[in-house]
C-alpha cells in the first residue's frame, strides 16, 4: 500500500495521501525540547483504517509537507518547498531566478496563538534591482502585544485590512519568485496558521532561507539580519523590525551574497511555477507606515515618503487622501512643516494607502504652490530669512534639490556664524559708514547694539571720543571703555580671532574623540564581522531559528 485515504468531517472532500507525505507530517506533530526528547505538540486521533480526522473547530487543513528531493536536508516547512544556495554546480544560477523578500511583524512568537499584524514583499533582481514592493499594516483581530519591538499600537491596525484579505496582493507579489526570508520557518509557521483559519489553500511556493544560508555560507558569532547586513554594508538597518525595512535589508543581503561569494553561488531545488493565480484580481487596498520620522537626514515629508512602498496601482481611501492635500496644503501656505504636522500627515499618508510615487508627486506639487508667484529665478531679491524658509521647507519635503539655488553665499556665510560675540551689547556715539560697518559686524557675529548705556555694556564706539555727548558722559560714569572706531574695529576683530582659533581647537579635538571613538567601534565590529567559510557548510534548519 503506497497512499491512504484522508477523512474530513462535514462532508468535506476526501483525498489520496502518500504515505510518505504522511509520515512527515505526522513528524510534525511531534515537537522536540531542548534535550531531543519528543512531546506530543498536537494529538491527532487515527482510526483503524488509517485515516485522520481533523476535529478543530474551523475545520481547517493544515498542508501536507512538501516531498524533498534525495539529499536534501530534513526541514520544518509546510507551505514553503525549500531551496538553497550552494557552491556546488546546478542547471540554475543564483543569479538567474526572480526573488521576493517577505518579512512578517507578529504580535507574538507562537503562530498558534498570535497573529500577523504587518507584512511586507519586495520583488527584485539577482543585481539588487527592484521590481515591485508592497507593506501593509494587518488587523490582527485582537489585541496587539510586542509593540517594543515593531512600535504597532492597536489603534495603528484599526482600520487595517486582515491578512485573508491581502492574500491576492502578496501571492501575486510572490508567484513565480524564491521567496527570501530570513528565518523562514517563522514566516512559514503563521502564514500557514494564517491561511488554515481563512480557509485558503496556497499554491505550491519556493522559499530560500537567507539565516539557513547565511550559517552555510559564513562564518560570525551571530547571524541576525542585523548582524550580517552590518558585515555586507558596513551600516545598520535604518527602519530594522518594519516589515518594509526588513525587506529591504533582505534584498541587500542576498545581492551581496550572491555577488560576493568566493565561488558563484547556484539554486539548488525545485523552481517556482509561473503564474497560478485561477483568476486575476485587481489590487486590494493596502496600509503601510511610516514608524521614525527623521527629520535632519531626510526632512519629515521625505521620511514618510521614503518608508513607503514604491509599488504599482492600488485603491486609495478618497476622503483620507483629499485631508492629506488639506494638510498639505496648510503647510505649504506657511513654507513650514512641523513635527506635529508631519505626524498628522503620516496618519492622513498611512489611511489614504498611498505609494512612494504618490507621497512624493504630491510633496513636489506643494512646493509649486508655497513658491507661485516668488522669484525663485532671482534669489537675491528675496529676503535672506524668506531664502532660509524655503530651504528647510524643502529638506522637510524630501527635496532639498527644489532649493538648491536658493541657498546663496551670503546665506551660508550666516550659517557658518560662530556667534562668537553672543551676550556682547556694544554703544555707539556718532555716524558715519564705518561705524555702520561696526554695527554690523558686531551683529553678523551675534552682538547687539545698546539702546541705553549700562554697565553691562562692553564698549562705547564714538566718532569723538572726547566729545561730550550724554552717551559719552555716561559711560565714563560706569567706567565703560570709551574707543575710536578704528580701535573698536580692532578688538571686535580680535575677539572672533580667538573665538575661531578655540572653534578649531574644539573641533580638533571632536575629531580626535570621534577616530578614538571609530577606532574602538572597529574593533568591535571585528570581532562580529562575518567571514566566508573556506568550504560551505551543509544547510541546517534550527529549532530556535
């Protein structure tokens, strides 16, 4: 006998099962502890005649595991056929397939009693190139627990779509693709728990491990996908433990992999199958987030825009995207955008589901309507402060380039003000152009010009000295210095001498503390920083991942 017959209650379908199919499922029935002994995790009553009754309460069926090919290494996997990279020659290169990295954020660890809550699929190339990337918060239908990891709050998935329905959008995202993740057990485990409650039988689907080949293919003391992104990009994940983010770390991690590997890295197991979707939908409504807004690196517009998927048509929520306009809008009519606006915004971006395209089109357009009717084309007619406006409405857009000219010299000059003479109030007696130069100079470097004369005065510039004005009589009184022009020139030129001289020193001396600083920071990363294993390791699935 080399099949069996599977009962299902209800009057459900009954279906052939090979035995070999069988027993490696029933293999997963069983779990180990840490010390290899076998514990029942699910007790599934088998009748005489051998069939398996399912008795759970949503009547679902759990997938059969996938058959392996001779060789290949025992794996956990029920909706994903594994395959790997090796060095070892195949028919197919690395290189040649399409991919798509997945990641999931959970509300917990266990798929059987906690939910997805975000999921994110980039479609790419062996190069790195993107094709295609979509992120979607997901209802999770109960409370949402592991916020200090992934930062979702339950009122962030309120009105987030469930998993059941994103289903299309993601298997269309990942048909005809090895699907990437790192740790690819755990996505395997709650999209497979995900699927049985909605009653959804997948496909067939090509999963490659990145953690399973990573601890092939290098050799490091951890294999986080932090940890071995820092070892491909010398940095670390801006948006780590978004889906999104992840995602594309993912797509980082295997273009290096594969460009980088001492020997060509080849696919070793089944291929993905084209196109199997019975019917073609259109896209669904998605929800993707922005979880930091970075404001000094990328502007608080263009961190929204940048944390948002850059993906193909998808149904936008009309009232949600008509407030963000409005929003916009309020913004733009003051060339200002601050931390409460951007936040505002991104919950307005995040409602309405919109694309990286869409956020950024729309961001171009406000700066259209802040600047109409300014002369951009002749900076120098406009107000320095006008000039400094725009160019922090701008970075705040995520488009400094809009403003690149308008950040003249003069403006520059400003910004690299020491304002050595903060706190200075300097008198003046007399006019003329060069003590209108003093003035303004004491100014530009952050002094200001007495109105009264008090003891707290630094100095009395006078056209006379010896005349004998009240401002002069007074001065004398307190014992302020009374000086020529030339002399107060002197000393106000003396003193942002020395504040520039203490300037380089301090920043000598940052620096300093910063090479020490990247000195010892290089060398911890020495001691985490990945090597290639001379020879790959053979391909092994961990219980803890």
């Amino acid at each position: 006998m080399d099949s069996i017959t599977h009962w299902e209650p209800a009057g459900a379908l009954v279906r052939q099962v090979s035995l070999g199919a069988l027993v490696g499922w029933l293999g997963r029935v069983f779990e180990q502890d840490s010390n290899g002994n076998s514990s029942p995790a699910r007790l599934l009553p088998v009748s005489r005649n051998g069939t398996v009754p399912d008795f759970s309460p949503t009547q679902r069926q759990l997938p059969a595991v996938p058959e392996q090919p001779p060789g290949a290494p025992a794996h956990p996997l029920r909706l994903f056929r594994p395959v790997y990279l090796t060095r070892r020659p195949t028919p197919v290169a690395g290189t040649e397939p399409l991919y798509a990295a997945l990641d999931l954020e959970t509300t917990g660890l266990d798929p059987r009693t906690d939910r997805v809550c975000e999921v994110a699929v980039v479609r790419f190339r062996a190069d790195g190139t993107v094709v295609d990337e979509y992120a979607t918060l997901i209802n999770p239908q109960g409370p949402v627990r592991a916020s200090e990891f992934h930062r979702i709050v339950d009122a962030d998935v309120v009105d987030a779509p469930t998993l059941a329905e994103v289903w299309p959008d993601l298997l269309r995202m990942m048909t005809g693709c090895v699907v990437v993740a790192h740790n690819l057990k755990f996505e395997d485990g709650f999209l497979t728990e995900e699927l049985a409650r909605a009653g959804l039988v997948p496909p067939p689907l090509v999963g490659l491990c990145s953690l399973v080949t990573c601890r092939s293919q290098l050799d490091g003391p951890a294999y986080s996908l932090q940890s071995v992104y820092r070892t491909a990009t010398e940095q670390w994940i801006e948006d780590s433990h978004t889906a999104l983010g992840d995602c594309r770390a993912l797509v980082t991690l295997v273009q290096w992999l594969l460009a980088n590997a001492p020997a060509p890295l080849w696919l070793q197991g089944p291929l993905p199958e084209g196109a199997v979707l019975a019917e073609a939908s259109a896209p669904g409504r998605m929800m993707p987030r922005a979880s930091r807004l970075n404001r000094s690196r990328h502007g608080y517009l263009g961190s929204i825009a940048r944390q948002f998927p850059r993906g193909g048509e998808h149904p936008v929520d009309p009232v949600a995207a008509q407030d963000y306009l409005d929003a916009l809008d309020e913004c733009a009519a003051d060339q200002r955008v601050t931390g409460d606006r951007a936040r505002r915004l991104e919950r307005l971006a995040r409602r309405a589901g919109f694309t990286q395209q869409q956020l950024v089109a729309e961001h171009r357009r406000a700066w259209q309507r802040a600047t109409s009717g300014l002369a951009l084309a002749e900076p120098d007619r406009l107000p320095a402060k006008t000039r400094q406006r725009l160019v922090r409405f701008a970075h705040d857009l995520g488009h400094p380039d809009l403003a690149a000219d308008l950040a003249g010299d003069g403006d520059a000059a400003a910004d690299e003000s020491t304002g050595c003479l903060r706190g200075w109030r300097v008198g003046l007696d007399g006019s003329g152009a060069q003590l209108d130069d003093l003035a303004a100079s004491v100014t530009a470097h952050g002094g200001g010009i007495a109105k009264r004369i008090t003891a707290s005065v630094r100095f009395v510039a006078a056209t006379d000295p010896d005349g004998d004005g009240l401002a002069l009589r007074r001065a004398r009184e307190l014992g302020v210095d009374v000086l020529t022009v030339a002399d107060a020139r002197a000393r106000v030129a003396s003193a942002v001498r020395d504040a520039a001289d203490a300037e380089r020193r301090h920043r000598a001396e940052a620096a300093d503390r910063r090479a020490e600083q990247a000195r010892r920071a290089a060398e911890n990363d020495a001691h985490f920083r990945h090597r290639w294993h001379a020879v790959e390791r053979p391909p092994a699935w961990r219980r803890s991942g």
